[in-house]
C-alpha cells in the first residue's frame, strides 16, 4: 500500500510538473526559449514598448511562431527585427515579415531577442532559436522540415543573423540541456536572409560600438574589408542580401559580406537599388512610401523557392 501511494505521488508530481512547464514556454503561439532560471548572461530588468510601440526592453528571450497549415513539413525563417541592438521593431520587421513569409508558405517565428545594448545575450538567444526549432521539427503541431530552417534579419537583426550563420562551430553559452547537447540538432542555419544589414564592414562595426569615424574615401580594401567577429568559411549558409545605395551609413556592410562570401565560394545574391534609405520593412507602403526597393520581397521568394526553400507553387 505505502508503494502504491509513493507511486501514485510520484506520477502526480511529474504530471504537475510538465504541465507547469508547458504553461511556462507555450502561451498564445509564443515559447520561451530558454527553461526558467537557466538563461545565460544578463537581460533587462522588464519587458517595455517605447512611444512608437517598439519593444525597447526584453527580459525574457521568445519565438513567436506563425505556422503554416500544410500536408508535408514546411520550410521555416527566424525573424529578426532591426533596432540597433537598442530596441526592436516588432512590427514592421517582424509581424508584417511573418506574415509575408506565410503567404508565400513558408512557416515563420519572431525572435525576440534580448535589447538593450546586449550583443553576446542576442547572439546566446539566436543560436538557441535554431536549436529549439531543430528540436521541435517534427512535431505534429511545428511540422517543420528541419534541413530547411534559415534566418532574415533587417538592420541590426541582420547583422545578429550574419554573426549566427558565420559563428555556428562553437556556442556562445554553455550547454544547460539536451536541446544543446544532441549532435544534430545544429546552430547553423540552412540559409541566410540580410536586409539592409548593418555593421558587417570593418568600419561599421568599429563605428557601432567603439564610436570611431567611418572614412568614406578609403580604398576599396578598407571600405570593404568584412567585420572579424564574421568569419565566413566555406560552410557558411548561402546568403540573399538586399540593400540601397543611398543607405549612407550601412551600404558598404552588404557589399562586405557578399565580397567575402564570393571569396571563399558560399553561394550569394545582392541586390543593391538605387533608392530606399534604410528600415523600410516590406516597402509595400505601410510603415514608408512604397518604392523601387519593394522588389526585394519578389526577389527573395523567386531566391527561396530556386533553392528549395519555399513551395514551388
């Protein structure tokens, strides 16, 4: 008798414990990314939207998921909104991506990866999406091809998906589960979209955080000379860049990351506009005027589906 109510206890209090775990990472289609308590590395103290509804503050790392309903498993991109690592435009970088992604049928999840001014915590946050999302592929409710899994990012979130496909050898946490353990479950990205991408150059970086002067006359080897916290190989995901030409400040951080990636032979696209400035989202006219920078949307989907990476119809 003693056994059985041991026994009964023991199957009670796991039963507890996983549904405490399900209700902690699953609400509404957003899963925490990491377990409760076993976050690497620091976050802001509360989660805060600033007056032009940006999040301007993450305390706790998720992937908001939206999931296409589909027969066969589907391609999937982690979204990753631009702000200069400071906030996070939610909306027109992340939930109007998503859903453009869905419309082309592509499953697609929002990071929302830890700001302000925490560079190794997005990085920490952006290898563990991969791995969460390699984890859970087949899963009924997921359905996800998991040698399809690849990243957009716009601004600063594409310079946090550069950093995520150039640095997949080695994690940047140490391993807290088995999510990080199995062998296969790879931080490595199947493929690579940069919008309007930032800080990739040598000089844009050092500009971005060491606050140095970028000299726009310089000669095309140091103009163009790739960050050294990027350091693409030949296994380096396979990369579709769009940027404009009258993006000033960050134009030269597509150019960098295509001319290295052409370097050392990793299959790359860059498409550069005359105009379109720089944090345009869709550029369908939503969030800015709509110009000849829309193209870019067309232009992906045409890339993703030539290399298997979206339905073909």
């Amino acid at each position: 008798m003693k056994h059985l109510i041991t026994s009964i206890l023991t199957i009670a209090f796991a039963t507890i414990t996983t549904t405490l775990f399900a209700d902690e990472t699953k609400k509404e289609n957003v899963y925490m990314i990491w377990p409760s308590g076993k976050m690497p590395g620091t976050s802001a103290p509360e989660y805060k939207l600033n007056e032009r509804k940006m999040v301007s503050a993450i305390k706790t790392p998720t992937l908001e998921l939206f999931l296409v309903k589909s027969d066969v498993p589907t391609p999937f991109v982690i979204v990753f909104p631009g702000g200069g690592y400071n906030i996070l435009a939610h909306d027109h970088e992340g939930v109007q991506i998503a859903e453009w992604l869905n419309s082309i049928g592509v499953s697609a999840g929002i990071l929302r990866y830890r700001v302000p001014q925490n560079p190794e915590g997005a990085l920490q946050d952006a290898q563990r999406a991969i791995k969460v999302v390699r984890q859970n592929a087949d899963k009924v409710y997921w359905n996800i091809d998991p040698q399809k899994i690849g990243v957009i990012g716009f601004s600063a979130g594409a310079n946090l998906c550069a950093r995520l496909s150039t640095n997949y050898k080695k994690l940047a946490y140490d391993r807290i589960d088995n999510i990080d353990v199995t062998r296969s479950n790879s931080a490595r990205p199947d493929f690579t979209m940069l919008i309007y991408p930032a800080y990739c150059d040598e000089q844009g970086n050092e500009r971005r955080w060491n606050k140095t002067k970028v000299d726009f006359k310089a000669d095309y080897n140091k103009l163009y000379k790739i960050a050294k916290n990027l350091p693409i190989d030949k296994k380096t995901p396979p990369v579709f860049i769009a940027q404009s030409l009258d993006d000033k400040n960050y134009i030269n951080a597509g150019i960098a990351y295509f001319l290295e990636a052409k370097r050392v032979g990793v299959p790359a696209n860059l498409h550069i506009f005359e105009k379109g400035g720089h944090g345009y989202g869709l550029a369908d006219g939503r969030y800015s005027g709509k110009g000849i920078q829309s193209a870019w949307t067309k232009l992906a989907e045409d890339w993703l589906k030539s290399k298997g990476f979206a339905p073909s119809k």
